[in-house]
C-alpha cells in the first residue's frame, strides 16, 4: 500500500514536472516570437482630432520607439507609453501585449479649445485643461481664435504654471486666455456668437462676433468670477436688448466696468 501511495505522489509530482516545463518552453517561445504591428486605436473627444492613427505609427517610427520584426520579449511596452504620453496631442495613453505578439496602443487626444496666433505668425492651440499644443499643417481645427498684442511665449506652456505663480500672473496674459475661450467653449450661446477674442495694446480683451458688425470690449479676465460676471450680463443685453434693438444699431458694447453695459450707436445705420 505504501508503495503505491508513493507512486501516485511521484507520478503527480512528474505530472507538475511536465507542465512546468511545458510552460516554460511556452513562455520561451512566445518571447522569441516576432511582434506584429502595433493596433493602434486613437479616441477623439468632439469633431477636431490634431493626431490620427496613421500619423502616431510613423512618429513611432520615425522615433525608433520600437523596431518592426524584434522578439516580444525586446518589445519595451513601459517605454513606449511614456514616449506617447511625451506626445502634445495626448491625453492619455495604455500601451499592452497579448498572446501570439499582437500589442496594442490606445491613446486619448486633447481637445482643442482656441488657437491662440502670436505677433510674429506663431500659433499654439489651447485644450480643455489648460496645455498648449503645438499647430501643424496635417489638421487644421475649427475652433475659436486669440489674435492681438501677443508677444509671450505660449508653447509648450500649461496654464497652472501661471496662475501658480504670483511673478508670471502680473505678466502673462494665457490664464486670461483660458478662461475666455473655455467659458465660451462650455457656453452653447456664446460658442455660436463669439469667434474671435483680440488682445488690445493696453492688455485689454475685445470679442469679435460672428453675427452683427458690433465689437464687444470685454476689458481684463482676471478670475473666473470675473469673466462669469461679464458674460452673464452680455447675455441679457443679447437676449433682452438685440430683439428689439436690431444687430446693427450698436457698434460697440462695453462690459468692461462692473455691474454695466455701455453701448454705443452705429452712426452709419441708414435711419
């Protein structure tokens, strides 16, 4: 009887044996097995997408991030991530393997909010949260402008650096910027109504709409509650006022001073 019990646990233990060794050859094989191309899949919130499947492969490889044809167990999937993250177009980004070489990148893209047109030709866009994003030929988003007296470096910059910073608020003028374009963003009337904010040489915002001949003199944007204030009274003056005034009897509204509007008739209007 104990010879048997023996031989069943020896035979058991041969068994594990067998599958251990079966595995490790598995495992051996499938890291010298070559990686496929990677199935790359790019998320897009909203219609404007600065960056499409095709184009994330060749920087890849126009990067060297990964060479086609290397054993999966040389494909460094950490590595790749963080090259990805590096891109200014990306949100965010998952980069894994599964069995047979197939990998997989999946990346999120940032929306862009405005593009911002510096004096001398150079442009950057701003997204939902605050980062620039550099501008190429490739995509061309239809979103709002920021044109005027700007000098400032804005690539490569993230608004929280700024409003961080008591020495860079006195000076920069992109958190104004933001917080702008991302109400009018977030303001289904206004994103149909404003398409274009224009920095003055006094460091002062007017918004150009798209409908009408008026400007509007927005003023400074120094906090949020600042800019709210101003909007939510331009929006009574529109909805209230233009009905019954007409679009072209103004050609100038002024939300600048708190608590008012100043108007200032369109003497060119035929009476």
């Amino acid at each position: 009887m104990k010879n048997r019990s023996w031989l069943k646990i020896a035979g058991g233990i041969l068994a594990i044996l067998l599958i251990l060794v079966g595995l490790i050859a598995a495992v051996k094989r499938e890291g010298q097995r070559k990686i496929s191309e990677p199935n790359i899949v790019v998320h897009v919130e909203g219609a404007e997408a600065l960056l499409n499947n095709q184009e994330l492969k060749e920087r890849l490889l126009f990067q060297r991030i990964y060479t086609p044809g290397v054993p999966v167990n040389q494909l460094d999937l950490l590595a790749i991530e963080k090259a990805v993250k590096r891109m200014e177009e990306i949100k965010s980004v998952r980069v894994y393997k599964e069995l047979g070489g197939k990998w997989f990148i999946e990346a999120w893209l940032r929306k862009p909010i405005a593009r911002i047109l510096r004096e001398d030709g150079l442009s950057s866009y701003l997204d939902t949260e605050g980062h620039t994003i550099g501008v190429t030929s490739l995509h061309i988003a239809n979103v709002l402008v920021i044109t005027g007296k700007i000098k400032e470096p804005i690539r490569g910059t993230h608004v929280q650096e700024i409003i961080n910073n008591d020495s860079l608020k006195n000076i920069r003028k992109l958190d104004d910027f933001y917080r702008i374009s991302s109400y009018v963003c977030n303001a289904p009337f206004f994103a149909s109504l404003i398409g274009q904010i224009y920095l003055d040489d006094k460091g002062e915002f007017v918004l150009i709409p798209l409908v009408g001949n008026q400007k509007i003199v927005f003023g400074t944007a120094h906090s949020k509650k600042q800019v709210e204030d101003k909007f939510k009274r331009l929006k009574i003056f529109y909805e209230e006022g233009i009905p019954y005034e007409g679009w072209d009897k103004y050609s100038e509204i002024n939300v600048k001073y708190d608590g008012q509007i100043v108007c200032r008739r369109n003497h060119s209007r035929t009476q």
